[in-house]
C-alpha cells in the first residue's frame, strides 16, 4: 500500500466519525447551513448534492432527518434508501436518487414535494 493511499483511508476514517468536517470538505456547507443533533441526526439547510464519501457499502453512512434543499443522493451505488431525510423542503421539493442499486423504497422520505425522481 502507498504512502497517498495509506493517508487517504487514514484521512476517510477519521471524517466518517466527524460528519460536521465531511459536510464542509465534500459539499463546502458552512456550520448554520446544517446542523447535527444530539443522536447523531443531521438536518440540512441548503441545496447540495452527496458525494460517494457519503455511502459505504449501498447505504447512507449517516442519518438525514429534515433537508430543507433539494436532496440528491444519484450514482452512490445505493442499495437502500435507508439514512434519507424524513422530510424534503426546497425550491423544487426535489429528491432524486436514480442511478442506483436500490431493492426497495424502504427508508424514502415520508414528506417530499412533486420532483421525486427514484
């Protein structure tokens, strides 16, 4: 194994325990544009696209409860939906996850506008 590929797991582990460093690393969210409650829970206050840090072995590696944006989660190699918001809100009510490996709908969100794109 190589020096860069020793430092990129080692640097992958320690954000999986730290989602408020992954949320700024990947998708540039400054704290106030989420949140993290005490569960571990994580609420979104802007658009933004999940990157494939975000999905470990076809599932979310953490729990969405309310996204106040559009949520995507596409070509994250998902096999469940299990982790996704409870609630969408945003300007399009947007929830897209096409493009993945999904075997049931199981774990969708409860409350999402007329864009939900599976």
């Amino acid at each position: 194994m190589t020096f860069n590929s020793k430092y990129k797991q080692l640097t992958e582990s320690l954000m999986i325990n730290k989602p408020e460093l992954m949320l700024q690393a990947y998708c540039g969210l400054t704290p106030g544009q989420y949140e993290i409650l005490q569960d571990g829970t994580i609420n979104l206050f802007e658009r933004t696209c999940l990157t494939k840090y975000f999905a470990k072995n076809g599932k979310l590696i953490f729990k969405f409860g309310t996204y106040n944006g559009d949520f995507f989660c596409k070509r994250l190699g998902l096999t469940t939906l299990e982790g996704c918001p409870e609630i969408v809100t945003g300007l399009y009510n947007e929830f897209n996850c096409c493009y993945n490996n999904l075997t049931s709908l199981d774990g969708c969100p409860k409350q999402v506008g007329p864009n939900g794109f599976f």
